[in-house]
C-alpha cells in the first residue's frame, strides 16, 4: 500500500508541475502579446501626436511666411510711393526755379502792366460769359428759367428754384379750380411746398454728405409734387 501510494503522489504531483507549466506558459504569452498591443498602440499615439506637431509647425511656417511676403510687399509699396513723390517734388521745384527767375517776373510785370488796360476787359466779359453759360447749364438741371435760378443763393439755390416755379403751378392750378376739393389740394401743396423751402434752408447748414442725402429727398418730393400738380391740370408726361 505503501508503494502505491507513493506512485499516486509523484503522479499527482507530475500533473499539478505540467498544470502550473502551462499556466505559466500561457500567462507568459498573454503577457507578451498585451505588451506587444501597447507597445503598438503607444507607437500609433506617437506618431499621431509627431504628425499633429509638424502640421501645427507647418502651418505656422506657412502663416509667417506670408505675413513676411505681405509686409516686404507693403514696405516695397511705400518706398516706391515716396521715391515718387520725391521725384515729383523734385521736378515741381526744378520747374518753379525755372519759371520763377528774377529776369522773367520782371518780364511779366512789364507785359502785364502793359496788357492790363486790354487784357481786364476781356477777361471781365469772358468772366460774366461764362458765369452766364454756368447758370444756363444749372437752371436746365434744375428744371427752371435762369432768370429765376439767379434769384437765389446758397448749395441749394436750384431747389429754391424748382420751390418757386412749383408754387407758380400751384397758383396755377388754384386759378382754375372753384370747388371746396379742389381748393384744399391747393393748401395742401402750398403747405409741402412751404415745409420744402425750410428743408433746403436746414440743408444748407448741413455737413457736405448730410446735405446731399437731404437735397436728393427734397428733391424727390418736389418732383412728386410737380406730378401731382401736372396731372390737376390733366397732363401726363410720357
């Protein structure tokens, strides 16, 4: 009993050695294949974070060099615009010093001393031409005879202007109405067209912009007005 006892035991205890060997060596290869899966995954995560860092530096590179591209070419700009001006300088001052001489200015005085009884008629009558012609070509812009443009003053002298011409029209119109409607219309655009003539003086007063934005809203005011008086007196421009 004894001996087989013995072989009982050294058998058992052969088994349980084979069943810790293969313990081990499972555990040995799960082992390595889990750090060779880190060890992949830790190489991945690098790369990805070396790629993200060389786009991030390239990206960097790439909006310096065109901040550098742009500002050579801004300093280009300005050196080219001043070497300009100096050379317009330059030739503005050459062309002074050579106009401008002692000899000449005594020369010019002479002839225009000379010239003067002829020349300042002239240019008179040349001046009050073309103050005429002047005139005629804003009175056709506004609409109104020149002799009326000429009654008034100011930057908005022709909406004045077009005011008194479109109150003529509304005496007009007046003349040929005798009905209780047809008196109030008449009012009723005398009333606007009062209202008008105090806008054009406020513009006056204006900043230049402001003012153009106000004269361009009376003037589409009046042109309604003189829409409304034409069609009183059954007339429709085309």
């Amino acid at each position: 009993m004894g001996l087989l006892s013995s072989v009982r035991e050294e058998r058992t205890e052969r088994k349980a050695e084979k069943k810790i060997r293969k313990g081990e060596e499972k555990a040995i290869k799960y082992r390595a294949k889990a750090q060779a899966k880190a060890s992949t995954a830790a190489e991945r995560k690098l790369r990805k974070k070396d790629l993200r860092t060389e786009q991030k530096f390239h990206k960097r590179a790439q909006k310096q060099e065109r901040k550098t591209i742009k500002a050579d070419a801004k300093a280009q700009q300005k050196v080219a615009a001043a070497e300009a001006k100096t050379v317009a300088e330059q030739s503005k001052a050459a062309a002074e010093a050579a106009f401008f001489t002692t000899t000449k200015m005594k020369r010019y005085l002479a002839v225009g001393r000379l010239a003067a009884p002829i020349v300042v008629p002239i240019a008179y009558r040349a001046a009050v031409a073309a103050r005429a012609q002047l005139t005629e070509f804003q009175a056709q812009r506004a609409g109104v005879p020149a002799s009326v443009l000429t009654q008034f003053g100011g930057p908005s002298a022709a909406l004045r202007a077009r005011i008194a011409t479109s109150r003529d029209s509304a005496q007009k119109v007046a003349a040929t109405e005798s009905t209780a409607e047809g008196r109030a219309f008449v009012d009723a655009m005398t009333g606007r067209l009062d209202n008008l003539l105090v806008a054009a003086d406020a513009a006056d007063t204006m900043p230049p912009a402001q003012r153009k934005s106000a004269q361009r809203a009376i003037d589409n005011e009046l042109t309604a007005i003189d829409n409304d008086l034409l069609a009183r007196l059954n007339v429709h421009p085309a």
